[in-house]
C-alpha cells in the first residue's frame, strides 16, 4: 500500500498511514495505484510558506526572468513527457488525449513564457492604458497600472486535466509573481505529482513558488484573505459549495462543466464539405478523452430533418474509426473514462437523459468489447469502459438536455427550424465555455455570433477554408480566453497576458511626471531629461538610461524638398502638389509637406550615423500627425528614450524612444514612438576590428 506524496516548504511529505485514504486505481484493469490522503499535513504551514517565502522570492524576480524559468521548466517536462504519458494511460488517455494534456500543458508554458518576454515589461508593473494630463501645465499626470497580489494562488483542479489543467493556472500566476498552491483531484492526483516532481528536480522554482497537497484540504479555504485567489476547476455543484465558503475578499473564478454546442448550419447539408467537417469534429469531441472534456460538444444543433443524417454518418465514422480499450494496447482509439465510479455517473446520465425524452440513435450503455493491453478482445469489468452514446430529442425545449452533463462519450442530437431558434437552443445552456458553428455563410455567421455570442466564452467557425487548420471545438489555446459565462463558471482563463492581469491589481496613480516615471520605469513627458552629454546613440543598454535624449537643430521646410519626395516616392498626393485643391481641404492651409517626409527629416536630424551599439530601428509606434507643414516652416524633433527592456536571452535589448516633432512656434507637429535594438555592451574598437 502506498500513499502519494505532496510537494509543500520545498520538500516531499509523506502521509500518516490512513485508512480513509482514496484509493485510486487503474481506469483499464483496476489494479490500485495509489492511496491519496493529507492526514497529519499542516496545511496552515503550507500557506505560511507560500507567503513568507513564496512571495519575497518570487517578488525579486522580474517578469522576463520570471518567464525564463518557465521556458526551462517547459523544456525539462517535454524531456521527461514519455514519463507523463505512461503515467496518464493508466488514467485511460491514449497518446493522442496526452497531446491535449501534456503536451498542451507544456505548450502553455512555452506560449506565456514567449508573450511574457515579448508583451510584458522589463520590471514588475504593468501599465494599462494611456497616461491622463490631469493639469494644464503637464506637471500633474494620472495613469493605471497593475502590481502584483500580496498573497498565494490557490488552485483546485479537476481530474480531466491533470497536466494542463494545472499549468495552464500555474503559469499566469508564476509571471505576476504568486505564489501557487496546486490541489489536484484525487482520481490522477499521481499524474499531478509526476509533473510537479519534475519541476522540483530541475531545481529552478524559487523556494515557496509552487507547492503541491495531494488531497483533501479542510480548513484551508478560511485561511485566505485579500490578496489571495482561488481558480477552480471542476463541476457547477462543487464550485458552488466553495465560492460560498471563501471570504467576499478572495477572488474566486471557477471554470465549470458546461453543455457547450455544435450548430450544423442550415447551408451545412450532406454532401458539403461543412457537413463532413461537423461529422469530423462531433466524433472527436465524443471520443477524445472519452469525452470526459468541459469543452466537449455536448448538444449537436441541427436543422430541421436531418438527425437521421446526422446520426447514420457517426455510426460509420465510429463503426471505421473507434477502437475501444486499454491505452496501452495497439490501435486502441478511446480508453475508459477515469473511474467506474465515474463510468457509473455517466451512465446514470444517460438513464436520465433517456427518461427526459432522449432516444439513443448511436451506441449504447452495455459493456463494450474491448481491446486488452495483451492484445485480447472481450468484456472487461473492472475497466471503467464505455462506448460513444448519441442520443436524439424531438422537442429540443426539454430541460434535461441543456442541464444534464454525462460527462463522458455522450452528446444529444436536437434540431432547429431557422437560425434564430438555433440561437435560442444555444441559450438554454445557460451559458457555455464554447459553441462552434459549421457553416460558410458569412450571414449565418454573424446573425448567430449577434444573438449567442454573449453566451459563449468562446465560438469556432468551422467551414471549408478552416477545416484543416483548426485547433478544433474543445481545445483552448493559451492565445484565447478560455471560460464562459454562466452555467460555465463565470471565470476567465488564458487569453494571453490577460490572464497573468487576473492576478494583479489594477491600481490609479496620480502625481508629477517625475514620480511617474520612477515608478513605472517608463520616461514620462515633463520628468527629467538629459540631452547635454554624450548622443544616447552612442551609449549601449548599460549606459543608456531613460530620460537621455536628443535635441536636434531645427531643418526649413521648402516646396523644392516636398516636389522632390514626392517624385521621388511617388506619392503626389493632391496636398502636397495642387495649392488650390489642398487649400479647398479642411484640414490643410494650401500644399503642405508629407507627413512621411517629416518623419524621415527627423530621423535624419536625430541620428547618429557611424556604426553603434544602436543595431536597428525595427518599428514606428502611435504614429500621429498633429499640425501640418507648409513651405517655409521650421521643425525641430525631441528623442528621448522611453522605455528600455533587455532581453534575457539575447545581447540586445529594445530601446523605445519618444518622439515629438515641432514647428517654429513649439508646436506639436508630430508624435510617435521609436522602437531600436540596442546591444547590451559596446566596445568602440570592435568598429575597427
Ligand atoms: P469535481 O468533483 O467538482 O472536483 C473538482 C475539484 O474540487 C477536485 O480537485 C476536488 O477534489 C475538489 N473538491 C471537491 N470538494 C472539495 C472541497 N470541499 N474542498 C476543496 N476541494 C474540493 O470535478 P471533477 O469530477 O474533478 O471534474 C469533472 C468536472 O469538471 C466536470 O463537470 C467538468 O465539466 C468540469 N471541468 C471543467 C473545466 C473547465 O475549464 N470549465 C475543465 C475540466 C473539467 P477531490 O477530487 O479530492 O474531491
């Protein structure tokens, strides 16, 4: 008899023996793995650990530095995958399941720690939006940024997604700089404890980041206050039970089951390549993980007449394609579900399902023929086994098929008579993590996103052009928001550096510009500015320092220059080459000058030309044109740099400058961001060399 470890203070820690430990057991045969308990766990202590040392180390690191460690922690799974995959089988996935699993959750990491180096700055805080002027003279500046939480992320898992179900709250909570403390569900809590000890061994998580309690955690929710979180995953009843359990002053976000859905369009009919994409998809939402998915299509919406179709074209894809097995055997194509207590829940599901109405059209609940990992065919018992069910409602306005969640190979078939009564059926889900929709009518389309989409987290178009490539129905991707309203949870996961937001606080601050830019590390227009020493194109990133700047000479505009871009380029636009029709323009007082030529001016009044530690110029940011030119005028251009963001992997960094042009009256013609490429280090002589 064994019992799983946790992960807590930096260290194994291995239960009391408990007699009233789970037991958890292989989904195939049934051999116990493994007894999962916390008896004698000074939960208190773990959390203590999270916010006495998780936090202050954590709290050193810097968002690039942090996201570094999530690419070796990324690098250092995907060596050791074959390890979670074995692990997982005895779970019932197949290899392909382990991709949206393991793979998936490694490919979170790899994905936030790319945004994070490209998308987040170089310090701790995060600006949101623009600054504000909040005084004429510019001297008072308002502006919002996000800071970090003051205490641990607490996650509470369900047993679908052992791997990315928990990496993928892991990683967004590890960037903002919390604290994490996993608790995975019971049934592959082991797959849980396999990741984490991988993470362990590479000896990169700062002490306190992350901590692993294997069971169950009375008392542990009435531990957290302000500053802390907890992002659940699992039913809509037991999400319930906890979010009234945890203080008003916790976040709390739970992602829950949802009776997601699948819209054939009515352009959809048999025959087109929508129609065979719909069958495709529908087949790998009933099969993949045995359909033990949140985002698994659960109602298939069709038109009116066609579940005959519908349900004849699944039987052969099944009949062809599915094998039903261990996981460890040959060719098998579905695994059991997790448990057969859990074989047991969906079928009493489905019992429900048939009592409500349902007629079961594909499959049935019996004890399937199996494939055994020796390679023998027949009945097994102690495997938690089950084979695709469809089942078809005539009245799609009955209740139980938009409440009811068998959550495993099982999906109901209801029809629609026109696009806005598929809308309705969508909507007695009560909200949904995903709807997806084959159709490729760019009318259907938009009619059906009008009226659904709000009640949707997410909605996949699936049609001819996209069938290839799509990342499919029930599979978010850390680009994307994952979560719905509603029935759904009412949280929001993923959706790139958003979610790292989830866990900072979004925060106003007034003051001078000065004060500004110390605390956000972002020049601010009126703080100090040193334009009197060496030409900041001159200085590498260890040298340059925000604030340095450029003032340039100040260059005469003439009709001459302006003929001549214009030729030059091309563009002749009437502003520039007709004094009367430029004149008779609102905007303009006669031919003025390009507004590309003054930005090409200016680069040539601010640069410094011979070769440098300024490598490139690889971007215009904000560009606007203020005050127009007119032969005769002067300008002049401020650069001062605004922003410097190293990259930890690189010798360079980027160097984003402020640019303002004026005119001979001091004003504002043009304004606009330089981004450059800068190298970290530069010696003089290596120009030489
Ligand atoms: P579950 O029974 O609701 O359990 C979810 C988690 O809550 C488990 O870790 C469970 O731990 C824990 N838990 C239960 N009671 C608790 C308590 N009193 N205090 C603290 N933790 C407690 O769900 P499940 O059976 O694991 O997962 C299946 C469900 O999750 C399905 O309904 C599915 O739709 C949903 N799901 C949703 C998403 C999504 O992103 N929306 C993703 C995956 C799954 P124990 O296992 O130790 O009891």
């Amino acid at each position: 008899m064994s019992f799983l470890p946790s992960y807590v203070r930096d260290a194994w820690w291995l239960p009391e023996p408990d007699p009233d430990a789970a037991v958890v057991r292989d989904a195939s045969t049934g051999e116990e793995i493994v007894r999962v308990t916390t008896r004698g766990l000074d939960l208190a202590g773990v959390v203590e650990h999270a916010r006495r040392v998780g936090q202050p180390r954590l709290g050193a690191l810097t968002f690039p530095q942090r996201a570094m460690v999530l690419k070796n922690l990324a690098i250092a799974l995907n060596d050791r995958r074959e390890e979670l995959y074995a692990l997982s089988m005895r779970a019932g996935s197949t290899r392909r399941d382990s991709l949206s699993d393991i793979d998936g959750g490694i490919g979170v990491l790899f994905t936030y720690s790319s945004k994070a180096r490209r998308e987040l700055p170089a310090g701790t805080v995060v600006l949101d939006g623009p600054v504000e002027p909040l005084s004429k003279d510019g001297s008072f500046l308002g502006r919002h940024v996000y800071t970090r939480l003051a205490g641990v992320a607490l996650q509470i898992n369900a047993f679908n997604f052992p791997v990315w179900g928990a990496l993928e709250k892991f990683a967004p909570a590890f960037l903002a700089g919390l604290p994490t403390i996993v608790k995975p569900a019971t049934p592959t809590a082991y797959i849980a404890e396999a990741w984490v000890r991988i993470a362990a061994d590479t000896g990169l998580l700062p002490p306190g980041a992350l901590q692993l309690v294997s069971g169950g955690i009375p008392g542990l929710l009435d531990l957290l206050d302000l500053g802390d979180t907890v992002g659940f995953t699992g039913s809509a009843s037991t999400a319930e039970r906890l979010r009234v359990g945890v203080r008003p002053s916790v976040r709390f976000t739970a992602e829950t089951d949802s009776i997601n859905a699948s819209i054939l369009g009515p352009d959809a009919l048999p025959g087109t390549p929508e129609f065979d994409a719909y069958i495709r998809q529908l087949l790998t939402e009933l099969t993949t993980k045995a359909g033990q998915k949140c985002t698994a299509i659960r109602r298939a919406i069709v038109p009116a007449g066609l579940t005959d179709a519908v349900a004849q074209a699944l039987r052969e894809k099944i009949g062809a394609r599915v094998v039903v097995g261990d996981p460890r055997a040959d060719g098998v194509t579905m695994g059991p579900v997790v448990s057969l207590a859990q074989r047991d829940e969906v079928r009493r599901q489905v019992d429900l399902l048939r009592a409500a109405g349902g007629r079961i059209v594909v499959g049935d609940t019996a004890v399937p023929e199996v494939r055994r990992a020796d390679g023998t065919t027949g009945p097994a018992e102690d495997g938690a086994f089950l084979s695709p069910v469809v089942l078809a409602f005539a009245d799609a306005t009955i209740p139980a098929v938009h409440e009811l969640e068998a959550f495993g190979p099982v999906a109901s078939i209801v029809e629609y008579g026109d696009v806005a009564e598929a809308a309705d059926i969508v909507a007695r889900g009560g909200g949904s993590l995903v709807t997806s929709v084959a159709t490729h009518d760019p009318g259907v389309a938009t009619e059906l996103l009008t009226r659904m989409g709000a009640m949707n987290g997410r909605v996949l178009f699936l049609d001819r052009d996209d069938a290839r490539t799509s990342t499919g129905h029930g599979a978010p991707v850390p680009h994307l928001v994952h979560g719905g309203p509603g029935r759904a949870g009412g949280g929001e996961e993923l959706g790139g550096i958003r979610s790292v937001l989830h866990y900072m606080q979004r925060t106003a601050v007034q003051g001078s510009p000065r004060m500004l830019t110390a605390l956000t590390g972002v020049w601010h227009p009126g703080a100090d500015v040193d334009a009197s020493g060496t030409h900041p194109f001159r200085k590498p990133l260890s040298d340059l320092r925000i604030g340095d700047a450029v003032m340039s000479e100040e260059r005469t505009v003439t009709l001459a220059d302006i003929e001549m871009f214009a030729r030059f380029t091309g563009d002749t636009f009437y502003a520039h080459m007709d004094e009367t029709a430029a004149a008779a323009n609102p905007f303009f007082p006669g031919r003025v000058a390009h507004g590309y030529l003054l930005v090409s001016w200016a680069a040539g009044l601010f640069v410094d030309p011979a070769p440098g530690p300024v490598l490139a110029n690889s971007g215009l940011e904000n560009l606007r044109f203020v005050t127009p030119v007119s032969p005769g005028d002067r300008i002049r251009v401020a650069l001062t740099a605004k922003q410097i963001t190293p990259r930890e992997t690189d010798d360079y960094g980027e160097v984003r400058w402020d640019a303002v042009i004026r005119n001979q009256d001091d004003a504002v013609v043009a304004q606009y961001d330089v981004l450059t490429l800068v190298a970290k280090t530069w010696q003089p002589q290596e120009v030489l060399v």
